[in-house]
C-alpha cells in the first residue's frame, strides 16, 4: 500500500459517510458505496498482511510514516475522523464487508464503534510519537493546512454576512514565512499542491508562497513579507462570497455572469478594509488591484491607473502597488499551471512563456523576469521527459543558471513507475518534453511523502 492507495481508500470512505448522511443505512447508494470502501481497502493491501493508518495531530500515518500529501487532500475528513475519537485504523484482509458499515456509522453519525476483532479494528495499535518516521515534516503541511482552515473560517463567515478576522491570516503567513526561509526548495514544491474541488483555498495559499519567495528575493522586510503575504492569500477572498455554481462552472460565464465575477476583488478589499488594522491598509489593494492589469486595463475600473500620465515616462501599472503586482503574477502562474474544469494545466515551463508574453501589458516586466529567474528554466515541480525515456521531477532551483536542476525519476525508461525515487542527474540536451501532471498521473507534491504517485485532492 502507498499514498496513492490511502487516498483512493479515504475518498471511498467519505464518499460512503456523505452518502449516508443524505439517504441513511440501507439505501441503495449508500450500500453502494459501502461496497466500494470494502474495494477500495481490500485492493490497497496490495496482497500483503494488515496494515495501520494512524492519525496524530490531523496528520495521517501508514504504518510508521507519515502521509503529507493525503494529510492535506484530506485534512478536513482526517479532522472529523480524530474527533470521532479515531486514533488509528487497523485493516486486516481479507475485508469483511459487515466491518465497513460500523465504520462508516461512527464517522458519519458518531454510532458508537461496536466491531472489534473484525477485519476492520479501531484504535488498537496506534503508533506513538516518539515511533512515527518523518515528524519534522509535519511543520510543512500544518503551515500549509492551517492557511486552508484560515480561509475557509472566512468563507464561512462571508456567506454568513459576518465580518472576518485577519489575526489568523497573519498567523498563518507567518508559518508559511518561516518555511520558505528555512526550507525554501520544499516550500516551492508544496506550491504545487492542487484542490479542483477547493480550487480557490488551494490556489490562494499556492500564491502566497510564490510571492513571499519572490519578496524575499527582492529583499523586502519581514514586517512587509508579512503584509506581502496576507495580500496575496487574501487576494481572492472575495470570490468566497460567490455562489459555487458561479465559481465551478465549466462554461464560458453569460456577461452578467462576468460582472458579478469581476466584482470579486471590490468585495475582497472591503471585507479586509473593515477587518484591518492601521497599517494593514495594503492588504486591501493587494486584493482591489490583483486584476487590474499593468497597463490598466484590467478589472475593476481603477481612476488612478486610467487617467492619462501627464509626463508620459511611465505606465499605468506602476501606479498599482508594489504587492499588487507581486501578488499579480504569482496569481497568474499558480491559475495557469492549475486544471480547471474549463481548460487543461500548463506544464510550469509553459506558464513561464505565457507570462513573459504578457510582461509590459497583463504584468509588470520587470517583476515577470524576478520570478523566472526565481524558478529557473524548469521551476521546482516541473515533469520533464527525457530523450531515454524517463520521466523525472524538479524538486528544487538549480544553483547556478546554466546548470540544470536537481530532480528525482518518476518513471524509468521502461515505463514503470519507481517505488523509491532516486536523484537524477540530466543536461538540457536531455529534455524531451514538459509534461503536466494529468499526463503521467503524478502530482510533484508527491516528492513530499518520496513517492512517485498520490491521489489529487480532488479525489
């Protein structure tokens, strides 16, 4: 079993508890769904003995070690399981299909766990701290994860009609501050994390990494790499006040549509002006001109970037905020290198030539070269094909400009997916192609956990 199948199995049983709680035990699609997490957990043996997925602090454990990929796919399920009083989950196949109904009943409704002794055995062997493998790395998905539940609190309270609280948000870009100076190759590639179904958390979060790495390669204080950073998590908080149809719909928007789109960045920036502090003032205009455009010609109409410029020297963008347009383009790329349900992701080289195509119009060219030269030619969780055949992963910058990335094999030359990916040493001669994860089902978040493949958080 790996992460991949852990994932696969986790899908399996919250779809099964969801189901439950619209139509109750013994509905057809409720049983239905029970059969599919017997499958589900019958086929992630592998044909091996049992094996323990154990949760410690909203992180999830096969066996010893830690899962940090499907711990933030999954953060919100692993949550109700711990407060379900879940600690560990032992499964022993072959999978008695009477041992997943009890399982499901107590996620779903709190039934008390009746089954012990069965194939499926509650809290009877969880690991300890001190045993887990790999806990340092829990520091990067919780600053990850806590920027999630940041967020959706202040969805919550949007839709509410409630005001939002932004000590958390500074909390939360604080951790993720401290991981991009302290790790800043994996905070990168944590960047590549993926939600089609939380795609606007995800992709919030996504771009507040890219522009605190790029502040810090600018040189800017911590006090503004904290500012820099709440405007870029919070560029899209508006959206959260958005009806999910609005957001998810696979259709090019009808042009009312479009305007109540494009009122996304006004709506952000008056929720955070009413919740902000003195001093916090350019958070919001992170949030009012993250569409406006370089040349001015973005969205919402902005005075002071289309009036005409008296002297003529300078352009309408650099009357947007630095952070704007910061923000602006680590915006662009994480949106561009995302699949959405109207188009395909890029792959992370392509999106790199989109932006320099845009630079002087859709963004500020000088901050567009900042970040390509902050990514490299093949930015940290690029999949290149090489001419041999195999397929490998950029986990990191490269150290000098000329020189190529380090990496690690995906897939082997004979196709096959490696279990224990090992360091790959290439030339540019060597690519072949880029390639985007749907291609070769393997998200590049997965080199967290050191394997070559895990579910998306879509799942």
């Amino acid at each position: 079993m790996n992460e991949h199948h852990t994932g696969v199995l986790l899908a399996a049983l919250r779809r099964a508890v969801t189901l439950r709680r619209l139509y109750g035990a013994g509905h057809p699609l409720t049983e239905e769904a029970l059969g599919q997490a017997v499958e589900a957990a019958a086929s992630s043996t592998g044909g091996g003995g049992a094996y323990v997925l154990t949760l410690l602090d909203g992180s999830l454990y096969l066996d010893r070690w830690l899962l940090p990929a499907v711990s933030l796919a999954y953060d919100g399920f692993l949550r109700t399981l711990e407060e379900r009083g879940v600690e560990s989950l032992t499964f022993d196949p072959p999978i008695d299909p009477a041992d997943m109904a009890p399982l499901v009943a107590l996620v779903g409704d709190g039934v008390e766990w009746a089954a012990d002794g069965g194939s499926i055995r509650l809290n009877q062997a969880p690991w300890t701290r001190e045993q887990l493998r790999d806990w340092e790395a829990v520091a990067s998905r919780g600053a990850y994860a806590s920027a999630i539940h940041v967020l959706r609190s202040m969805g919550t309270a949007l839709q509410q009609g409630e005001s939002v609280d932004l000590s958390g948000a500074a909390t939360a870009v604080g951790s993720l501050l401290d991981l991009c100076i302290s790790e800043p190759a994996s905070a990168l590639l944590l960047s590549t994390m993926r939600s089609h179904s939380e795609y606007t958390f995800y992709h919030s979060v996504n771009s507040c990494i890219l522009a605190l790495a790029m502040g810090r390669l600018l040189g800017l204080g911590d006090a503004d790499l904290v500012l820099l950073g709440m405007g870029a998590l919070l560029h899209d908080i508006g959206k959260l006040s958005l009806v999910p149809a609005l957001l998810h719909s696979p259709d090019r928007l009808t042009p009312p549509q479009q305007e109540e789109m494009e009122r996304h960045p006004l709506v952000g920036a008056e929720a955070i002006l009413s919740a902000s502090q003195p001093g916090q003032e350019v958070v919001a205009a992170v949030a009012l001109e993250h569409h406006a455009r370089f040349d001015g010609t973005g969205y919402p109409p902005l005075a002071h970037c289309r009036q005409p410029l008296a002297d003529g020297a300078a352009v309408a963008g650099h009357r947007l905020h630095l952070f704007s347009r910061l923000v602006a383009v680590a915006d662009a790329y994480d949106a561009i290198t995302s699949r959405r349900s109207y188009r395909r992701a890029q792959a992370p080289g392509r999106a790199l030539q989109t932006l320099l195509e845009g630079a002087g119009s859709w963004w500020d060219p000088d901050i567009v070269l900042a970040f390509i030269q902050l990514m490299g030619l093949y930015p940290p969780g690029s999949l290149l094909r090489l001419q041999d055949g195999r397929v490998v992963v950029v986990t990191g910058p490269a150290e000098q400009p000329d020189e190529c990335p380090p990496a690690l094999l995906v897939i082997d030359a004979a196709g096959r997916r490696a279990v224990d990916p090992e360091p790959v040493v290439f030339d540019h001669d060597a690519v072949a192609d880029l390639l985007t994860p749907g291609q070769v089902d393997a998200p590049p978040a997965a080199v967290l956990a050191g394997i070559g493949s895990m579910p998306s958080p879509s799942t």
